[in-house]
C-alpha cells in the first residue's frame, strides 16, 4: 500500500471512531436520563382552532413504546395537535414531528403506555411516573408591525392590524376601520378590500381590573346574522379571564341577536341569550370577586335598572382579575348559509370605567 493510501485509511478510520466516541458519550449521558429537544418552534400565537404549524425535536435517551405528548398554552395548556389524536411518535433516528395549534408556548412531554393526556389541564406535570422528561419553549415571536392607537373615552387603545380568528372564523384586519369622529364617538366597520372582508378590533393599552365598565352603543338591529360585535375582557399572558357582551346572531337569522358569556363556553350556565332592541343601548357589567353582574338598557344613561332590557348575574366561573384589557372587536362569522352580504359600521358613543 502507497503512502497516499495509508493516509487515506487512517483518515477514515479516525472519522469512524470519532463518531462512535460521541455516540458513546452521548448514550452514557443519557442513560435513564432522557432529555427533549425543540429543533423547530411556531411562532407565538393566540389560541385558534383553524391554524396550525409545524413543531418538531428529538429524544435522546428514550425508550420503545415511549412516545411524545405535546401542549400549547392559550390561557390554559391544551393538548396537541388534537384531542383525538394526543400522542406524537418517536422515529428510528430520535426525531418526532407534529403539527400544533398556535400558542404563546409549547410544551412536549415523554411518556409511556400509563399517561393519559388530558385536553387541557392549569399546570404541565412535573417528571415522575408516567412522565419521563418534560421541556418548554416559548413561540417564536413574530415581527410586529408598529402599533398604531387612538384615543377615546379618555384612553388609549390599540389598534389591531394582524389577523385573528375569533369565534373560529378567520379575519382580516386593517387599521383604517377603526376611527374616533369629531365627537369624539368611535366608529368601527367591516368593509370590502379586494376579495376579502376587513374587520376592527380596539384593545385598551391597560389593565382595569375589577369595577364596572360601561359601552354606550348605537342601534345594531341592523347588524346582518354574520356581523358580530363583541365588547370583552381578555388576558393575553395568563388564564384568557375572557368574558362577553355579544351582539350577533352568529349566522342565523332566526336566532336571538345578544348574549352574556362566561368562558369557557361550552360549560352549562355560561351563556345567556336575549335580544337586544332598536335604538341606543347602554351594556354594563359589574366584575366582582366571584360575581359579574351583566345588564343591557336602553338610552345612554349610567344608573343601572333605569330602561333595563335584560340582566343576568354569573357566580360561577367568574375569573378572577389579573393583566386582563378590554376589546371592542367588529367581525365577520363565517356561515356558509347567511354569508356576510354589505358593508357595516358600528358607533360606540362612550366606554366609561368606575372602580
């Protein structure tokens, strides 16, 4: 053999036991010491039932018949990618690979035939039992664009510019649909760009907390069933602490026009239905420890019971106050049967809060 071969085997001989070296190192690490990686993250998000993205990892130290459970966190941990489908498998090489819905942070759990993901659950569980290893991340923060405000009532608000699905319809948002008048009155609208609609959505810059909060409203009997105008709290760094003063009839034409929510909304009890009249309306709530008083009147008055409308009071489910603000969100939902047929506006004369 040439010296020029010599050389060349030593090479690859040397390449060879180099690698087994770190595999070997990287096993004896891991012995009963498995650990989760995130090689690919989703941006950070609000909790949404439509969209989904890629997440992926590896396992190093994992087992057979161990797999991956992931969560994303939207007020509470919800499991991932679906409640049917809770479980992510673990290749040959190490690596799993899901889809995940949008969350503010993302969780993947290494598990064995014993755990049962729950759908959502407050805390992610600590290793031990069932569960092997557990790791975090946060979503990856998208590129915002410059926030842009206005003033009313007294505050500052932001606007919103990025799209959103509330109420599980995606929509699109401009800024230019949002517009306080000489009056001072904001004015919200739904408009017609190109081949898609356009929605508004106001958020305040501060948290209010407990205390009473008032929307003075101009008619919206002319609301079509697919419009909706929600007046809500919501919180997008803890629990969502999300509650609602709805005006929609979420695309049927023959259903009542308002509502009250407690979220979640499909807990027996945290929705109440009514109808809201012609004309201006005063919608009031009174946040308590335990307890939010929910009342609709009629005219642009601030003492509660004068021209009461409907009324309902939660005690159960009440969130509690914490980095919640309050929206003001004019939107389209998507119902194939009433489609959304013309250009709306909605006038909100005055927002007042009283501690």
């Amino acid at each position: 053999m040439n010296r020029a071969a010599l050389e060349a085997v030593v090479k690859v001989v040397g390449a060879i036991l180099l690698y087994l070296l770190a595999v070997s190192c990287q096993s004896s690490r891991h012995v009963g010491e498995p650990l989760i990686e995130f090689t690919t993250v989703p941006p950070a998000g609000e909790g949404s039932a439509n969209p989904t993205d890629v997440i992926e990892g590896r396992v190093l130290g994992s087992q057979p018949h161990q797999r991956i459970v992931l969560f994303a966190r939207s007020g509470v941990w919800w499991v991932q990618p679906f409640e049917a489908q809770p479980f992510t498998e673990i290749q040959a090489d190490s690596t799993w690979r899901n889809f995940t819905h949008p969350g503010i942070a993302y969780a993947a759990l290494l598990v064995d035939r014993r755990y049962r993901p729950p759908v959502t659950i407050e805390a992610l569980p600590e290793k031990g039992g069932a569960v092997l290893a557990v790791a975090t991340v946060e979503g990856n923060k998208p590129v915002q664009p410059q926030m842009k405000t206005l003033h009313f009532s007294g505050y500052e608000w932001q606007i919103r510019q990025t799209q959103s699905d509330p109420g599980g319809s995606l929509n699109f948002y401009d800024p230019a649909n949002a517009q306080v008048d000489r009056e001072g009155f904001l004015h919200l609208h739904i408009n017609w760009e190109e081949n898609h609609w356009t929605s508004a959505e106001v958020s305040l810059t501060t948290s209010l907390g407990y205390g009473s909060y008032r929307f003075v409203v101009r008619d919206v009997s002319h609301l079509e069933p697919a419009t909706i105008l929600s007046m809500s709290t919501w919180d997008d760094h803890g629990p969502s602490r999300e509650m609602n003063i709805e005006i929609g009839r979420w695309g049927e034409p023959g259903s009542k026009n308002a509502q009250y929510v407690i979220q979640p909304h499909y807990v027996p009890g945290n929705v109440v239905r009514f109808m809201a009249p012609p004309g201006i309306l005063t919608f009031l709530f009174r946040w308590e420890p335990d307890r939010a008083s929910f009342e609709t009147k009629r005219g642009s008055g601030s003492s509660m019971g004068s021209g009461r409308v409907f009324e309902h009071v939660f005690t159960s489910g009440v969130p509690t106050s914490g980095k919640e603000t309050i929206r003001m969100n004019l939107y389209v939902f998507n119902n194939e049967r009433s489609p959304l047929q013309h250009e709306t506006e909605v006038v909100i004369e005055k927002f007042e809060y009283l501690p």
